[in-house]
C-alpha cells in the first residue's frame, strides 16, 4: 500500500486498492493533514478508478 509523508509539514496520504479483471476499483484513502492533501487524496482517486495498472503505470 503505498504511503507518503511530507517532511515538511508532516502530512500523511495511505492509498488502498482493489484489482478486479484487470482494472483498480474503488480506491479508498486516508489522509492526516490540511485540505489541500486531502484534495489531492480525492483527486488521485478520481483519476485512476477505472484504469488498468498498466495506465496508472505510466
């Protein structure tokens, strides 16, 4: 599961995923920190939903 921190002000972002027929499903986050990571959380789970993991790759 991938997991970030910011150094800087210590933000965190965990991302959850599921593989179903060769395309990620509802991605699910957790974020501890200020608005825009939270933003940025609910952004990155709109653009790779529905993707395989070959796109999210590139």
């Amino acid at each position: 599961m991938p997991k970030r921190l910011n150094p800087v002000c210590a933000d965190r972002l965990r991302l959850s995923l599921q593989v179903q027929h060769g395309g990620l499903k509802p991605w699910r986050f957790l974020a501890y920190g200020c608005p825009p990571t939270l933003a940025c959380g609910s952004v990155l789970t709109e653009l790779i939903e529905e993707k395989t993991i070959a796109e999210v790759s590139s």
